[in-house]
C-alpha cells in the first residue's frame, strides 16, 4: 500500500486535508467520495530526500523556523516576518525556498499551503501544525514546537551516529587493510613464490588463490557492489524487502532492539508534537505513521486509526495491537486517565530515546573487540602464509 496525501471539501464546505492509505489513486478518491467528501486534490506521498539531495541541512532549516516563530512572536505581518527570515539565511537553496514561499503568500496562499509546494523540505507533520497554527492563531507557538522537535531528532540522530561512527571507521580499516594485502603485498609474494621450485603450504597457496581472483575480478567486484546500491531502493522498497527489514526489525538480536525502539521513540515524540500543535489525534496518527518504516508497525497503526473512527480509546486500541510493546498501552492509559497524553507520549519517546543510546553503546562497544580479531586474524594469516616458505627454504638449506 501507498499514501496519499489528500485536500477534500466536507458537507459543510470546510477544507480538510490529510493522509490516506490506498493501493492507488482511483481506490482512495473512491474512498474519500463514500465517506461524503469532496476531492480537490490527491497526491502520493514521497518521503522526503536527504539533504544531499535537497541541499539543504537540517540545522539550517530549524535555525530559520525558530527565527521566522521569534519574528512572528512580535505581531508584525507574517511577509514582514518572511523578510526578517530571509535576510538572516545565508545557504542559497534554503533562501531561494523562503522567497518562494513568501511570494506564494503575497499570492493570495495561506502559509501553509505555501510550505506543501515544497515537499523535499518541509514533511506533512510540519504542515499540519503550522496549519493548526493558523486556525487557532498560535502560528508563533506552533513553530517553537516545530523547531524544537526537529532540533531533538537532529541531535537524537547524530548521538547514534557518534556511537556508531568508530565501530564503522573499525570497519573501513579493516577492509583497506585486506585490500592493501591482497593488491600489493600478496602479488610480491607470489612472484617471489614462484621462482622457488617448492611445494607450498596450503595457506601460501589459499593467499596465492585469493590475490589472483582479486587481482582479475575487483572490476566484477566493483561493477556487483554497485548494481547493488543502485538497486538497493527498488529492492527494500519490494515486498521481500519490507520482509527482510522486518526480519532485522523483530528477530536479529542487537540490532532489533535499535531500529524497533527508534521507530517507536520517533512516532511517540512525532504523535506528541502534533497532538500539543493543535492536530487532532486520528490526524496525528496518520501523519506520525510516515515516520516508520517497518510495514508491520505500520498495519498496527492503521488498525488503531480504524478502531479510534468506531469509538475506541487510544489505550485499548495499542492494547489490542500485534507489535506495539505493552509499555505503551500502559502509558497511553494512564495519560488518557489523567488528561496528560502529550507528556505520556513524550515520555514514551525519551524512554526508548535511553534505550537505544544505551544499546547503540553496547552494540558499539560489542562490535570493536570483533573488528579488531578480525583484523588481527587476516593480517596473521597473510604473515603466516608468507613466513611459512620461507622456513621451508630454510629448512631445505640446512
């Protein structure tokens, strides 16, 4: 199934828009007009591309939402706002994106429907806040809470990616170093080899072996690795590739407990922005489920937004859900009891948030002993392999 992202007139002429999700767009129209709504306008949603691909960096992005909630915070007309806005960027492609947005408003564009033009920038949660801000006229507000949420992603992020980063240079190392062997230290060795009209030991002849297939196959190597990558999205996009993800999500040991408890830290925190931006909770729901990944997670929630639309609670429809951990059924409940869901669902986020910086640490501190063996053990076996005939030929001479 595919989302698509929605703007429809109810009976009562109020636009509306959202997220919906459909096998394509003529069974979710068909869908939208059963329940009595008025399409205007339907969209697949694409997930938004790194800053590679869009040029701009998320620092610099929340740095120009918390300035423009600054500008608004003092009443001046949001254009005027736009133009303190733009003055203060100083990355190209960001400012180009603001003087857009700002001549869409001078248009006649809410602010909203400005930021939806620019999809690669600005996700659909963003949107529906600051379109939450604009009926409730709190748009000031709403953007603190923006910022403030992308800001926490962004440092939750490059926490793990500090955690990880010496494990994976351990990885790097340790491949240049088999690579160096094999490109230059073994071919010197076997022509050496080879004018000694000796039998040689089996891990000489393995090393041997090895160079040579390296030495005729790195273009095949090099040309495998890179179909690969280049099919990587088609494939984990596939059906057999949300499989495997979910394989590695649920059932591998170390890494599951990672990437599950990411995806739940981020739709709690994501669901709990919204919520607290004025978002209804069937809305929040729907758009936090863009932030997962895993096919399974996301079945429950749908499940949960159906059992919400028939009259249930929050709390017994995670309850009654296949992969969502009981913590946050409990949680939920009590927040729904006690009239604090917001903070029991930011709760739920900073305690997976611990976890898995604890578990990236155990992970990373797991992985370099390994790494290290394994360095050890090839640059053994090469010295072992090189050595070996040489104490033949000295054995021979005595």
């Amino acid at each position: 199934m595919n989302t698509y992202i929605y703007t429809v007139l109810d009976k009562n002429g109020k636009k509306i828009s959202g997220t919906i999700a459909g096998d394509d767009i003529k069974k979710v129209k068909k869908t939208l007009k059963e329940n009595n709504l008025y399409v205007i306008e339907i969209k697949e949603d694409v997930p938004p591309p790194s800053h590679f691909q869009t040029g701009v960096r998320e620092e610099d992005i929340i740095v120009a939402i918390r300035e423009l909630a600054t500008f608004v915070s003092s009443k001046l007309p949001l254009d005027e706002c736009l133009t303190g806005v733009i003055s203060q960027i100083r990355q190209a492609r960001l400012k180009k994106v603001f003087q857009d947005i700002q001549r869409e408003i001078r248009e006649g564009k809410n602010f909203s429907d400005a930021l939806r033009e620019f999809p690669s920038i600005f996700s659909e949660m963003i949107i529906s806040m600051v379109r939450a801000g604009e009926e409730t006229g709190t748009l000031d507000e709403i953007l603190v809470k923006i910022a403030d949420f992308l800001e926490k992603k962004y440092r939750f992020k490059n926490r793990i990616k500090g955690i990880m980063s010496y494990p994976l240079f351990m990885l790097v190392v340790s491949v240049a170093v088999v690579i160096f062997m094999l490109s230059f230290v073994a071919p010197t060795i076997t022509k050496m080899f080879a004018q000694i009209n000796i039998p040689l030991p089996l891990p000489t002849l393995i090393l041997i072996k090895t160079s040579h297939l390296f030495k005729i196959g790195w273009l095949y190597i090099i040309a495998g690795l890179s179909l690969i990558y280049a099919g990587r999205k088609k494939l984990l996009a596939s059906k057999m590739g949300e499989e495997i993800k979910d394989f590695i999500r649920f059932r591998v040991p170390f890494v599951s407990n990672i990437l599950l408890k990411r995806e739940l830290a981020m739709f709690s925190t994501t669901t709990a922005t919204l919520i607290n931006g004025g978002v209804d909770i069937i809305e929040s729901l729907q758009i936090a489920k863009q932030v997962l990944s895993s096919r399974l997670l996301k079945q429950d929630v749908e499940d949960i937004i159906e059992s919400l639309s028939k009259g249930g609670s929050l709390a017994a429809s995670f309850r009654n859900s296949r992969y969502f951990p009981a913590l946050v059924a409990q949680l939920v409940s009590a927040g729904e009891r006690s009239g604090s869901l917001v903070e029991m669902l930011n709760k739920i986020g900073e305690i997976y948030e611990e976890d898995v910086s604890q578990s990236s640490v155990r992970l990373a501190n797991f992985i370099e002993p390994i790494m290290i063996l394994f360095m050890g053990v090839i640059v053994g076996i090469i010295v072992l392999a090189i050595l070996l005939p040489i104490f033949q030929i000295s054995q021979s001479i005595r």
